[in-house]
C-alpha cells in the first residue's frame, strides 16, 4: 500500500526513511510529513545533524570508541582506571555499560563479532589493537562483555586464546546475563551486577 | 538514561531523530548508530533528501494537495471526475482515500480542521480556495471526508453552512467510519465502502 504519492520528492524521502531499520513504508511516511509540517530551518538542521555526525565524527585511537576528539571523553578521563579494559562489541555497548554507574574502567570497541557467516573475521575486527594495548603492559584485567550467542563464544574463546600468553587477568560478565540476549538490551540493574560479580574466564 | 553521549556531534544527531512523533531516545540513538554505520555517501543521500523535498515541494494551486508542479499529478488527470471535491484535512487522507481505489473525483486540501483550543479558525484553513472552487459552478458534489472527531464535525458544521446556499450536493463518508477515529489510520476496505456509501451531509 501507499506505493503511488503525488510527488517523486514525497517518494524519494519516504523511501530513505524507510531504510532504516524497524521503520516501514507507512510509519516513513507519517514521520515526514511531520517534518514537512516544520520550518524550513529545523528541517535544514534536522538533515544536517546526521551528515555532519557521519562526516566530523572520529574513531578515538585508543579504545576506538566513537569521538569529536583524538582521544575520547573516557580515556581521557582521569577518574577512569586505565588498567582495566571492558571490551565490547560496539558504541551501543559502551553506553550501557557506563550507565550502569558501576564500571570505573576504560573500554575497547571491538567494532563487530567474529561471525564466518557473514566473512567477519578477526581481521575486520579491532582485535590487533586490543592486543597492543594489553602487550604494552599496563593493562592488569581485561572484562570480555561480548554479547551471550554463538558470534560472541567465538570471539570470547579467540580473545582469551590470544590474551592468555600476558600477565594480565581475564575475567567476562557474571552469569546474569540471559543466554541468547544482546549486552544493549540488558536492564541497567542487571547489567550493572554482571558487572561488580565478574568472573575469571574459563574455556568450557 | 543514555543521557551522556561520547560525543556532541551524536548527542546532537539523537536529539533530531528524538523530536520525531513516536521515536524516543532509545529509538533515535538506534537509528543513528544505524546510518554511523552506512557508506557517507548514503547518509549524505538521507540527509539531502528531507530538505530537498522540504525545500522544493510545491502546493498544488487547485487543490492544496502537495506536489512537484503547479498543479498536482491527481488533478492534471483527466481521468479523474472534476466535477467531484473530496474535502480532507492533510495529505495522509489523499493519499488514504486514492488507495481505496474507489473515489474517482479530485480532492480539496485543508491542511487542519477548526479547533479553537489551538487558535485554528476558518481563517487558517483552505476554506475560501474550496468556496471559490464551488462558486465557479463546475462542481456537483462536495464529499466531506473529515475525521471523525469533535473538531472534524465542528468544521463540517462550517463548511456546510458556507457552501448550502450554492448549487452543490453535499455528501459525508458513511457512517462505516467509527466514531473518535482518524480518517488516516482506517483500514481501506471500510474507508472505501464508506466512499462509495456516502450519504448527503445533514445537520444533527
């Protein structure tokens, strides 16, 4: 339904809308109507938030953690505990688990899982740099928080394998966390007392 | 929660999409998080595309509906009967009523109903374009398809009263429509049937 409109404009914007994800066709075309309703500014602003964010954002070089500068707000964050490193599969993650108000470390964003199903490998993914954050030695423990599915194990089991060999302690999430979920759609509680009871990794 | 973003250039893009009717915090960083992770040339095409079509949609000059030229694809077709207005409140309601497939008329765009609690009048309507329409005696039917909603019949009252003296037959949607509903949200079986089932508009 709704496939004809009165105008490509109307069609073309409908359809980007759509793109994303959880928006059909109808709910895209109610949302941008709504838009059109507005002042030509808050429309302007409104396209330009998101080109600017995709065009001016940054990778922070340390954690890798999504920056408007060099170094992100949290590594550069003296309070924080630069010893000890959350890993996490993506920005999603870091801000759950810093909403948690119960993490006083730094994190890694690992940018994905390791998943052959989709030709993600280890390489694709920030584990090299993870790596030489721990090999340069001032890193005492490593949280693995990857997400409890198969794409997660994996990962988890390839970290610890290549962790192992330092002197540092690995420890993953306490076993809170329901088997099948995603770390970003944990409850604060929850989520915030897998935390404080970590555990030391264990090959199964 | 998610009140504290890593950066200002996200925070900023989360609180655009967080305006948007039915999109919450949660929601908008998801979507967000979503186009961070497309190619730049899309997001720039996402971006372009709501503020090319705010900034370029036309009006239609018979009818109000909106459109790419002067005068709208559904009344430069002749096809459709002339002679025929449908009277909607917005464009969702052209668009709702042309995909039953039902009405072979043209329509006429108010862009609002009368509602005094938000300090709309008769005045801020397209009421008078729709007057001079019906005065230049090629109509023979004017069907009011107004929700269905104290404001809706407050502006059927209106325009009966303005338009009965001409030489106009003035129908409604059959009561198939449910009382307190949106026009917009009505499945198209019953809002088609209460197109074809339309009865003459008579005062309560």
């Amino acid at each position: 339904m709704y496939n004809s409109y009165p105008s490509k404009l109307l069609d073309n914007a409908v359809s980007e809308f759509a793109k994303l994800p959880g928006i059909g066709k109808k709910t895209a075309l109610r949302l941008v109507l709504h838009l059109l309703n507005k002042p030509e500014e808050d429309v302007i602003i409104f396209g330009n938030a998101i080109v600017d964010l995709k065009k001016n954002i940054k990778r922070c070089k340390v954690c890798r953690n999504i920056s408007d500068k060099d170094v992100c707000e949290i590594c550069s964050d003296e309070h924080k505990n630069k010893k000890l490193i959350c890993v996490v599969e993506n920005i999603n993650d870091v801000l759950a688990v810093e909403n948690t108000s119960r993490y006083e470390g730094v994190f890694h964003v690992l940018g994905g899982l390791i998943s052959p199903m989709d030709g993600i490998g280890p390489d694709n993914l920030e584990i090299k740099s993870l790596v030489e954050r721990v090999s340069s030695g001032d890193v005492s423990e490593i949280v693995l928080a990857l997400s409890s599915t198969p794409e997660g194990d994996t990962t988890n089991f390839y970290l610890y394998r290549k962790l192992a060999s330092y002197n540092v302690k690995i420890t993953t999430l306490a076993k809170g966390v329901s088997v099948g979920s995603e770390i970003e759609y944990v409850d604060e509680l929850t989520l915030g007392s897998s935390i404080v009871n970590r555990v030391k990794f264990e090959l199964m």
